[in-house]
C-alpha cells in the first residue's frame, strides 16, 4: 500500500497511547511520558481498563470510549492483545499505528491476526517490535527511546532499535537534527520503500539516512529509493559486508555474486550514497545535504602546506574520488598569481607564507576551472600568515559554502590557533574539517553521490536497439532442454543461445563416437593448427573438474586417443556418469588476449544480476569481479567493466594493445537482452571469454534454466529495475500527418531544445500552470529519464524529419492507483488530432498497467482541454483548494 494512511502517522493531530500507564520503568509509562513531555500539542488520549487517570491525563477503558478519532495509535500491551486492539482502532477510524509490543510472529499467527484486523480499513501497521516514531518539527516522541531529537532536516529509517536510539544520541553531541524518525522494527506492514516514498514527497525533510539490515520487495524499494534520491540526497549503511558465498551454487557466477556485492550494485543503480561506517551516516547527510546535484566530483586542493595536501590526495584515491587535472589556462593564472615555488600541479601548494589574498587568487583560479567540481581548501598554522585572516578571506569568497556554483570545503589544521579560522568559516555557512582525511572523506561523499546520481539516470531498453537476437531460437533449444526434463543445457547448447545474442563462440562440432571425434578433427585441421576435444554430458557440470578438456590437439588420430582418455577419467572420477559424445572446436589461441568471465545468476532480493570479471580456471581465487543489475546499456556495461581491476588491463599496457572495448560492452549488453527476454534463465557463465584488440570470443558456456518457467513472457518480471516498455510503440495518422509514438528514452533530452523552441509561451503557461521561460538541464534529465514502475511518457515524432512534435505523460502515484496525467502537442502542430491520440494511449497504458484513475489538474482558462476531457468521459470539477484550476478524473479500471 505504500504511503496509504501514512500521513496519520507522521502528522497526527491525535494520539492515543493504548497501553499507558503510570508503573515505573514499564514501556508504556516511558512512552506515554515521552509524548506528553515531548509536548506534542494533539490530543493526548492514555487508553488502560486498570486506571481512570495517566500523568494527570483522563484513561479510557477501551478504545470505543475515546472522545474521538486517533489520527496516530500506540499500542503497548502483551502481544495476544494486540489484534483485538487493532480491530477497535480500525473500527474506531485510526488509519496509522506504531505497535512497539515485541512477539507478535509468522509462528504463533498473532503478526497475520494484527494484519488481517487491519487491512479492511487501509490501517498502517509501524512495527511491532519497534523502538517507535518521532516527529521532531510537530514536537512528538511516541517512542521509548531514552532522549528525544532536535528538529531538523534529515530523516533516519532505521530498521534496528538500537542503532536508531544510538544515532540520536550521536547527532545531540554533533548538533544534528532529524525531521523524522522512523524506527521499522519486524516490518510487518510498513517497510523502507513504504518511508522513502512518503519522505520523498515531505517538504521538511532535505536528506534521508537508512539503516539497513534487509531489503524486503525489492523492485518496490528500487522504485522508491529511485524516486526519492531524484529529489535528495538518499544515505545508507548496511552491514554483512563479508557473508560467506553460496558454495551450492551451480555455477562460478553463483559462487562470486555474494549478497553485499549485489546490495552495493542496487543502491547505487538507485542513486543511494552508500558508506561503510556509521559514524559516516549523518555526517555524509549533512555534506551531501547542503549541495545540488553535481555532474562528477572532481577535487581541486589549495593548501599552504605540501604534507596536508599529500595526506588528503592519499584519503581522496583509498576513497575512490578523483583529483582534478588542471587546465593549462588554470595553471598560467596561477603563475601570474603565485610565487614561483609554488607546486605548479594539483594540490596547489601556495607555500607556507602564504597571505589572504594569495589564498583568494588561488581559490578564484580554481572556481574558473573548467576540471574542477569540488575545491578543498586548507591552511596549517605558520608564524608567516594569520589563519583567522585566510579564513577571513575564504568566507568573503564563499557564497553560502560554494564558489561559483561549486561546493566549498576548508581544513583549518591545529588546535588553539585554528578555532577562530574554523569559526569564521562555520559562521559563512563553509563545512570545516580539522583534519585533511576528515575533508577528504567529505570529498568522497560528494563523488560518491555523483556517481551513483549518474547511475540512477539509466533505464535501459527492454528491447536494445541495435541488439541484433534470434530469440525465437533460443526460445526453441530452452523448450527442447525442458521437454527432456533436464535443467543444465549441453556446451553446444549454450553456445548456440549465446551466439543468438551476438556473442562470437568457434565453430563446434558435436561427435558421438570417438570415430566422429577422428572425422571431426580432420575436418577442422583443414583450417586450424589444433583443435580440442571436451565432453559432452548433460548431467556433469565442471567438464575440466573431471579431466574433460583436452587442449592443443594437432593431429586427428590424437583427437581419437584424448577422446578415448576422457572416457578413462570419467569412469575412474565419477563411475557411473554417462558421457553423451564428445564436442570438438578450433584451437583459439589469441596471444596478448584476457580471459574474462560474464554471468548472470539469481540473488534472493533482487533476483537477476549480471557478473562481470577477471575469468578462467582460477575465477574464485582471482575474485576480481563486479555486480551490475539488469537492464544494461552501453554507459551501465562500460562502468561494470571500469569497476574491476582487470577493466584497467583491457584498456591496454606496456605493448599490448586496448582490447575491443565495444565487443566487451555488447557481449554484456546481450547477455543483458537474453536476462530481459527469459525468466527461466537460473545462471549462466561464459568463461572464458577471451578479449583482445580483434574482439571477444567465447570458449565455453554454461546455461542453467527452470523448465517449468520457459513459456513465460517477457519482460522478466523478476528484475529489480523495471526495462524500457518497448512494445509500446505504434506508427499513426493524425489528420494526414504521419507520427511515431513510443516511450520516451534517455537520449530524447537532445530533441527538447528545438521542441520548446516551438512552444508559444501561452501554451507552456497552459501546460504548467504559470509562466515558464528557463528548462534546466537536469529538469529535462529528469523529464526524459524515468522509472518505468511508476511513470510513463510517450513521445510523438514526425516520420519524416524525426522532431518531437508532442509529448503525453502519465506520473503514477506509489500505490499505482491513480496516475495525474499531462500533454503537450507543439503550437505550430496543434488542431490535427495529435493530442486526442496521446491521450488515447495514456488511457490504454494505464488500462493494461491496472490503473485505476487518471487525473488531470486544468487552468480552468484551457478550453480545448477541458473540452477534450469531456469528449473522453472525464468528469471535471473545481479543484478543492486552487481558485482557477479544474480536476479531471477518468475512471480506467
């Protein structure tokens, strides 16, 4: 249900405490004490059949008695009560409770009567099992934590009581300051996609942290987290960073992609800042808080101290972050300004004697710097220059803790002597660090943020455009494998669906007899300098494991004898195993060519992910891999690639040239398709694949599938992020014009510019409801680059020319039940019936997503809208609270 009713909880006018009483030290005497002492200005309403008064406050027997509606219930009472209790609440009209009893499970059943006495009412269910709910800025603590939060601007969701009780003390010592805190406890009802959705849209919170210890639903919090992090900084820690590996698996895919792998993979595909520690929780919060979005995180040092600048360079690269790389313009400026000793390079040392106004002209050469994103500015305290005055003039420079539009971060060195330098710059609204690491981290945090901000941008097609696949082949051999009852397809098998996708495998042939071996090879020779022998088995899974991959064979007599000899290990290693013939391919030798693996397999939370790595017999002990979620597209499969250390060798060094990047990138990119297309696929390896500068081959394949599950269609509806819809593209007629209309891509950003161009200004008024002359480039981002579980747009092209000539948009809300919807035909197209047909195909998208409604919000002044509305069957009132404006509702499903 999503944010449903959630707005009881986090803005109540009401609270009922069911379970309150005066006994010391008993829950419900701490929360109840917490509330009234929080002074929450609500009603305050003690409900317990064994008192008539609580702190001074009237009890009431039962909740039938109370004098009226509790927008918010606590409930602390033993846990066979609580189904009961939720029954009268919801009978009641409470639309939002926060059960703190603790015991209430799968097993004893008393976690599904709670549910199920909640459901007919929409009632949300916080817990149990939970420290509570605190909502700083309406002065309410209905929790049993042991001190209360400040009000601020960051969100906590925390799924540990513990650590969401320890983060508030922490934040009281560091003068932090929460806007909401949610602790989830056994998430019965509410989870984190629930949170994140509702505090994506809360206008008092500016960033939100997360504790995680598990991520339930995992395309709901894909969804979510994608949603929220477009609009603000999103923050997590999650811990079991070093679980032991699925040793059942069937493949080394499966072996390699352990759960934290994948966590880290997800939550940055969903634009979330993820750090290691929790001390860097809040403190990332408050870095990446106080910052716009950026572009990348390129860190421009100025210091009067070589060592400190050294000693930051070192933090920045163990965190991953990048250092500028001056510009020449930059560097000439700075010797115009600097003293010739200074380090001519990034950290720009301007050496120990440095004055105020050195340190402005360094700052101001590194603001105009176009390779510069980020500048640190540090001093150490020397008897030639005053600190507090470079402070002084630091602060001047600085606007609200940017320069130019790029973010500032200063390090003041030293203890006595650096107080009043840091507290002029704290005061100018500049975030200050005693240390260089300190600074250097918060650095990091802001390239990590940018990188994961580039990431979540991504929504790959379900159907790549220019992916060239034979999916009704792959389909056949899938059926095939299936109808025999086997899971685990043949090495011809798998090589033949992979070759479908555009990935290059040696010709192979299939031999089932030593004789057709001998014949096999002679055949082969003809063309190749040796071949090799493996054995075919449809039941053993690791043919090299038992002897069966014998390599460099020249002559076709020896590919008889290896034939023969795989059979003598066979029987001697696993008796009993049958062999079903032999395959025989061309010796592939590439000299200077990497051994790769790429894979997919399942994980429990966010089913179908993508390996990539270091391949070969010694993949595991290599363990140079990296995780990527499917869909891919090219820029998705390039950073997969720049994520391992083998990604550094492919680009070439010493004598050997770059491999083939782009033969890499599709490789992944079918495989990728292959995901999207089958949701039967279990795992799958390729390794090797062997890479080079001529391109990519594949030397041997492993496909594992369901047979139960090979007719399902596409696209696989395991994926945690949803692809591209492409099956919703259509040609049309429009008043004798001809139009292409399909959902809008990423790359549809480039067609804004001359498509608004076009745009009268009253039409844009119309469309946005006030004037509007200025589209900035991350608005556009974020008109064109959505998420497919929730928003929808489609684009109408001309045939001939390709020019955007309308747009149709369909924003659903997190329960997927009403979607407002929005057109926009260009001015000069207007009148031909465009924007009856865009409207056409919202309504039918939205009937086959099982959308209940779709609204439109009108200036009431917009009469061919209004009209058209109409004509459709939308009903059209006043808008409940905006003189001006008109709601129009279609009922769809």
């Amino acid at each position: 249900m999503t944010i449903r009713n959630l707005e009881y909880a986090v803005s109540p006018k009401s609270v009922a405490v069911v379970g309150a009483t005066e006994r010391v030290g008993s829950v419900g005497c701490v929360v109840f004490d917490n509330i009234v002492g929080g002074g929450f200005e609500g009603e305050i309403w003690p409900v317990n059949p064994k008192h008539s008064q609580v702190a001074g406050h009237r009890c009431y027997a039962k909740v039938a008695d109370l004098p009226g509606i509790p927008d918010l219930a606590v409930i602390v009472t033993p846990p066979d009560t609580v189904p009961a209790i939720v029954r009268e609440l919801a009978e009641k009209g409470t639309r939002a409770a926060v059960v703190i009893t603790a015991g209430l499970s799968h097993e004893n059943g008393l976690r599904q009567a709670m549910l199920d006495a909640a459901k007919p009412s929409l009632m949300r269910i916080i817990g149990p099992n939970t420290v509570g709910l605190m909502v700083p800025p309406a002065k309410l603590n209905a929790s049993f934590a042991h001190m209360a939060a400040r009000p601020g601007n960051i969100a906590l969701i925390s799924q540990s009581g513990a650590i969401a009780t320890s983060l508030i003390d922490w934040a009281a010592e560091n003068n932090i300051a929460f806007s909401r805190i949610i602790s989830l406890g056994d998430m019965a009802d509410v989870d984190v996609g629930d949170c994140l959705d509702m505090l994506a849209g809360d206008f008092h919170t500016r960033a939100i942290v997360m504790y995680l210890e598990t991520i339930p639903n995992s395309r709901k919090f894909m969804s979510a987290a994608r949603a929220a992090s477009r609009l603000k900084p999103v923050i997590a820690i999650k811990p079991g960073r070093h679980e032991e590996s699925a040793k059942a698996a069937a493949t080394h895919t499966g072996a390699l992609s352990g759960a934290d792998r994948v966590v880290e993979a997800a939550l940055r595909r969903a634009g979330v800042l993820r750090v290691k520690d929790l001390a860097e929780l809040l403190d990332a919060a408050e870095t990446v808080a106080r910052y716009g979005p950026l572009e990348r995180a390129r860190v421009g040092i100025i210091t009067n101290g070589g060592g400190a600048g050294v000693l930051a360079v070192d933090k920045l690269v163990d965190r991953g972050a990048q250092l500028a790389e001056l510009a020449q313009s930059t560097i000439e400026r700075l010797n115009r300004a600097l003293p010739p000793t200074w380090s001519h390079a990034n950290p720009v040392d301007i050496v120990g004697d440095a004055a105020p106004k050195r340190y402005g002209a360094a700052l101001e050469a590194l603001a105009a710097d176009p390779g510069t994103d980020v500048i640190m500015v540090m001093n150490c305290p020397t008897g030639l220059g005053s600190s507090p005055d470079a402070a002084r003039k630091v602060a001047e420079l600085g606007d609200e803790g940017e320069i130019a539009g790029k973010p500032l971060l200063a390090c003041w060195l030293g203890g006595h002597t650096a107080q009043e330098g840091r507290r002029i710059l704290t005061e100018a609204g500049i975030a200050s660090f005693e240390t260089p690491e300190d600074a250097a981290i918060a650095a990091s945090y802001l390239s990590g943020w940018s990188g994961a901000q580039r990431a979540l941008l991504r929504t790959p097609s379900s159907r790549a455009e220019d992916q060239v696949t034979d999916k009704a082949s792959v389909h056949a051999i899938f059926r095939q494998v299936a109808s025999e009852g086997r899971r685990m397809l043949t090495e011809p098998e798998a090589k033949a669906a992979i070759a479908a996708y555009s990935i290059a495998v040696p010709e192979t042939i299939v031999a089932r007899s030593v004789p057709e071996v001998v014949q096999a090879a002679g055949q082969l020779l003809e063309k190749s300098e040796s071949v090799v022998v493996k054995l075919l088995s449809k039941v053993a899974s690791h043919k090299s494991d038992l002897g069966g991959v014998i390599l460099d064979i020249g002559s076709a007599a020896e590919a008889g004898e290896a034939a023969k000899s795989i059979d003598t290990r066979l029987s001697a290693q696993a008796p009993g195993a049958k062999v079903d013939g032999y395959t025989v391919q061309p010796m592939v030798t590439r000299r200077n060519a990497q051994e790769l693996i790429v894979g997919m397999n399942l994980d429990p939370m966010f089913g179908p992910v993508i390996l990539f790595g270091a391949g070969g017999t010694a993949v595991e002990v290599l363990n140079d891999t990296a995780i990527a979620l499917p869909p891919l597209d090219d820029v998705l499969a390039g950073d997969v690639i720049d994520a391992t250390r083998m990604g550094r060798l492919l680009a070439g060094y010493r004598d050997r040239k770059p491999a083939d990047r782009g033969a890499i990138i599709a490789a992944l990119n079918g495989l990728s398709q292959m995901v999207v297309d089958f949701p039967c696929l279990v795992s799958l390896d390729i390794n090797p694949l062997l890479a080079d500068a001529e391109g990519v081959i594949a030397l041997d394949a492993r496909i594992e599938i369901d047979p139960r599950r090979v007719d399902e269609p596409a696209p696989n509806p395991a994926l945690a992020i949803r692809p591209y819809p492409s099956g919703w593209s259509r040609d049309l007629l429009s008043d004798g014009m001809s139009f292409h209309v399909r959902p809008i891509m990423p790359a549809d950003v480039a067609l804004y510019p001359a498509f608004l161009a076009k745009v009268s200004p009253d039409d844009l008024r119309l469309r946005f409801l006030s004037p509007r002359r200025n589209f900035p480039d991350q608005m556009l981002k974020r008109l064109t680059q959505l998420d497919y579980d929730r928003d929808i747009a489609f684009v109408a092209l001309e045939k001939e020319t390709g020019a955007l000539a309308g747009i149709g948009r369909l924003s659903c809300d997190p329960d997927h039940r009403t979607a407002e919807y929005a057109l926009l035909v260009r001015s000069d197209l207007q009148g031909h019936g465009l924007g009856w047909d865009l409207l056409n195909q919202l309504i039918d998208y939205a009937r086959a997503e099982r959308i209940s409604r779709i609204e439109g919000i009108i200036l009431n002044e917009n009469r061919k809208m209004l009209t058209m509305c109409r004509e459709f069957g939308f009903s059209v009132a006043n808008h409940s609270s905006e003189p001006g404006l008109s709601v129009a509702t279609l009922e769809v499903n």
